[in-house]
C-alpha cells in the first residue's frame, strides 16, 4: 500500500468546488482546505505505483477547479 499527501492550489473562487470534486473520489480519505500556499490537502491510500500514477493523471490533474497540485509520498 502507498499512502499519499496531495497539496493543491485552487483557481480563483473555485475553492468550494474543487474540494467537493476532491471529496467524491474513493481513493482520497481525508480532504482538507486549509490556509497558506496550498488550499487543500489530502491524503490518498493507493495498491501500487500504477494506481498512484493513474489517480494523478486520470482524476486529480483534472478535478475542476484545481490549478496546480504537489504529490508526497509517506515513506515510513
């Protein structure tokens, strides 16, 4: 299992949106808006690499409202 943090800038006016778009994906359990460089945190549980990378470019990238994302991947 490969657990994840994603840190996560919002477009203009569309922080709302991003994180209940964000909310609905299974993968994530924790999503979070928060204050600072980033507007949401969240944290994912993924099988393998191959999920981690799928949910990258197949959902998170393209969640409405997200602008730019940070990936950190939990090594202990």
């Amino acid at each position: 299992m490969i657990t994840a943090y994603f840190l996560c800038k919002a477009r203009q006016g569309k922080l709302k949106i991003a994180a209940n778009s964000l909310r609905e994906h299974e993968e994530l359990e924790d999503v979070n808006e928060t204050l600072g460089n980033y507007d949401i945190i969240c944290k994912g549980i993924f099988e393998d690499m191959d999920d981690l990378k799928a949910f990258i470019q197949n959902k998170l990238q393209i969640t409405d409202g997200i602008k730019d994302t940070e990936t950190l991947m939990v090594i202990g």
